[in-house]
C-alpha cells in the first residue's frame, strides 16, 4: 500500500519506518527542509534503539523516502497519517493548529479517494474538525480515522510492531476496511483490532494515558506513607502487584512521571473535561502529587546536609525521563538541577544519551562528565534520577575511591537496601528504610 506521513517527529518516523518494514512504500512529508536532507542521506534524526537499522534498510529498498512537499508527499497515497505536534497551548489544552492548517492544505490538494489519519494525540471532537478543514476545499469523498499510537520510547518498535491493541476510530466501512487491510500484518499474534466510533478512540488515548499517571501516582502516594510508616514499597508493590486485577506493570515509584506524553496528556484530559463541564478530580490531584514527587529527594538531601547545599558537590546519574532514550521533557533531573544551583551547589552530571541535549538547554551551568564514574570525583553526594540500566550494578569500589561522601540518594530504587547497608553508605530511596553507617535502621 502507498502511504504519506505529514510529520517526522517521534511518532511520525517510527510510524513511517514500521509501516515501510512491512512492505508499504511509504512517503514522509515534513516543512524542515534540513530534517527531510539529514533523512534522505540516512541520517536518522532522533534515537531509539532498534529503529536505525530499519531506517537505514527501507531507505535502501526505496520503501522510505523523504520529501518537503505536501503535494508529491500525498499524490499517490491511499492513506495520509498525521503525526504533528500537538503542544499545550497556554491552558494546557491541545493546541491543533498544525493538525487543522495541514488538513486544509490536504483539502486543496485532493483528487480522489484516500483515508486521513489522526495519529498525534488529540482532543475528542478533533476528527470532525479535521473533515470539516479538508471540506473547507474538497467535495469528493475521504474519510478521517481517528488511529492512536501507544508507543513506549526507547520500545516503540517492538511496541509499534507487535501492539497490545490497534484501535481504530471511524464509522466509514469503507475506512474501516482499509485500516484493517493496513494492520492485518501486526496483529497476527492474536492481538485484537478494535473498532470503534471516532470520538471513543480519542478518548481512549488520553485515559490509557491519564490511567498509568494515575497508577503511578498512587504508588507514589503509597510510598510517601510507606517512608512514614516503616513500611517497604516494594512489597508492597509485590503484595498488589500479583493481582491482576491490579497488574505488575507501573508501579514501580520513583520521582514523578515525565516524558513528552503522561504530564501533557493528564492536563489535556483535565482541560477537556472542563470544557465539557465535569472536573476531572483525580487527575487533578494527579498533577498535583507528581509535581510534588519530583521533588521528593530534595528535603531529603537538604536535611541531610543540615539546610546547607553551599559549596555541596553532587554528582548526578540519569538526565533523561527514563532510560533507553534521550528525552529531557519533563525530566525529574532538570528539576533537581535547578533546585541544587538554587541552593549553591555544583553539579556533574551523565547520561548515556541525553547529555547533549541537556548542555542545549543548560550550557556550562553544569559539568558533563565523560562516564558514570568521573560524575563522581569529590562528590558529597549521589543522586540517581534514571534507572539505565548500566547503574544497577556499578562498579561500588570505584564509587567509594571516587566521591568524598559514600552517600547516596536514589529516586529509582535501583540497589537492595540490606546490600548496600553492608557496603557502608548512607542510602535514600523512595518508599523503602533510609540506611546510615552509624544507625543502620534509620527511617
Ligand atoms: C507513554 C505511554 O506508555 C505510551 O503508551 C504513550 O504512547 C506515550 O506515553 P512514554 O512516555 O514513552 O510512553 O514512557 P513510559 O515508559 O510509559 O513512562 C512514562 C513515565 O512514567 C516515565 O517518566 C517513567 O519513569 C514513569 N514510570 C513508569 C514510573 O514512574 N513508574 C512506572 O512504574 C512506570
């Protein structure tokens, strides 16, 4: 099948490459010209593990190509995917102006039959507005699908190609037939294609969205008590988690969700729901506990250093929202940063992958260190913010001849409180016993 996607963001090119590894040719359309260059000369734009190499072989095979005109983008094409930008506007709503002005262009381009896809997450409702843009400059016959994506980063090709679940929003049989035509390929496993009006598919996108926030936060919420209490989070998580009412998956604590998805998504919903005259109470509290949980070493490490971080060295491991990408929105990290250099103290800080782009944001506030252990030199303190992988077991004789202080505060749980009692640190996590050399129980 011949397929355009308008927007080689995240979504867009993980969309555009899958879909050209199951055999479809597949055109991706963008207005930044210098992005659709370092494409076409295989130079793939953002990371994600596993996705270069597909990248690079349908690039090859003349199944991908790139191109900055709508027009060609679209000519050929059965079916158009939208994967733009869908920023918050000032009130926190989707802002879907690039979503309608490209569907209003697509409306004057028009000649015969194709299937608009809305793949950005957008609020209910934006499927009618897109037809009618298209309307606006097109009288024959289309159809506007309403398909969200599920992506995980740092997984999104295996999510993109082995899916949970493929939900497709439209009452068009015609589009419906398409669809299916499209996804019959990614779904032979057994996993289901499920059908269902427009307006029901992009809700279904923020409430997946919004309930995993929600998920979260509950075990954040359950940790702070946990921390007060004497109780350890992670039996507990154990103990609720082998339910499956409940499920294992998400609910791990730690310092606040982040990412370019659950915080705009939850205020989306939050918005929306206004709007439509009902408040949305948990999500709002929500919001309100992951901003705290961000935070939540803070108090922590300042009690620790009696109110006084001047002059404090801290190394700092994880920048990115979570391992396996180098996203920084939204990143618990950036906050900590901030906090630190407000109150005085130095930072060095690594991430396998996100350090580029934080040195964009932040220039010489910080020092970058060259790997986990040279963050570490003269430290007065650990924090860990991203649970990479590489940090789980590191190299702890390196860590003491390293740093000043053998302390640590972890905002991802990563080592066995009883374990690294033994190795003499003063530990913090979330949730879990605080151990200190001298008093060993200390909560
Ligand atoms: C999310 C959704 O999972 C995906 O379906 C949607 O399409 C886009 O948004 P993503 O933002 O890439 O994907 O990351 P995800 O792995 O879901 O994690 C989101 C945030 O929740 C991260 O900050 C992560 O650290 C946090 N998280 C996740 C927890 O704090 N605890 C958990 O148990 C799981």
């Amino acid at each position: 099948m011949k397929i355009a996607v308008v927007g080689t963001g995240y979504v867009g090119l993980v969309t555009g490459t899958c879909f050209a590894e199951t055999g479809n040719e597949v055109t991706c359309v963008d207005i930044d010209s210098k992005k659709v260059e370092r494409l076409s000369n295989g130079e793939i734009t953002i990371y994600e593990p596993g996705l270069e190499k597909l990248f690079l072989r349908n690039l090859k095979e003349n199944r991908l190509q790139f191109t900055t005109s709508l027009e060609d983008g679209i000519r050929d094409a059965k079916i158009v995917f939208l994967a733009l930008p869908t920023p918050p506007g000032e009130d926190g709503s989707a802002d879907l102006k690039y979503i309608l002005g490209v569907s209003e262009e697509i409306g004057k381009l028009l000649k015969d039959y194709k299937v608009l896809v809305d793949k950005s997450t957008v609020p209910v409702g934006t499927a009618e507005k897109v037809k009618a843009a298209v309307r606006k400059n097109y009288s024959g016959e289309f159809d506007v699908v309403s398909n969200p994506e599920f992506l995980r980063e740092g997984v999104a090709v295996d999510d993109f190609m082995k899916p949970d679940r493929v939900v497709i929003g439209t009452t068009s049989e015609r589009g419906r037939k398409v669809m299916g035509d499209l996804y019959a390929p990614f779904v032979r496993s057994g996993n289901p294609v499920i059908y269902m009006d427009e307006r029901s598919a992009e809700l279904t996108k923020y409430a997946a969205n919004s309930f995993l926030a929600t998920k979260i936060s509950f075990m954040n919420e359950i940790a702070q008590l946990c921390e007060r209490v004497g109780a350890d989070v992670d039996m507990v998580r154990l103990g609720i988690g082998s339910d499956d009412r409940i499920g294992k998956r998400f609910l791990f604590p730690g310092i606040g969700y982040g990412g370019s998805c659950f915080p705009k998504d939850v205020q989306a919903l939050v918005k929306s729901s206004c709007e439509a005259d009902y408040q949305f109470r948990i999500l709002n509290a929500v919001m309100e506990v992951n901003e705290k949980q961000k935070l939540h070493l803070i108090p922590k490490i300042k009690k620790y250093f009696n109110d006084d971080l001047k002059g404090k060295h801290f190394a700092l491991w994880g920048l990115a929202f979570k391992p396996n990408t180098d996203d920084i929105r939204e990143a618990p990290a950036l906050y900590i940063i901030e906090e630190l250099l407000a109150a005085g103290a130095t930072v060095s800080a690594f991430d396998p992958e996100a350090m580029k782009n934080v040195q964009q944001l932040l220039g010489d506030q910080i020092h970058f260190a060259e790997n986990q252990y040279e963050a570490l030199k003269g430290a007065d303190a650990l924090i860990i913010a991203t649970e990479w992988n590489e940090f789980r077991t590191p190299d702890f004789l390196k860590i003491v001849t390293s740093m000043k202080n053998k302390t640590i505060f972890d905002g991802r749980n990563l080592f066995d409180v009883s374990a690294i009692s033994e190795l003499g640190f003063h530990y913090e996590s979330v949730g879990r016993r605080s151990i200190s050399p001298n008093s060993n129980h200390k909560n």
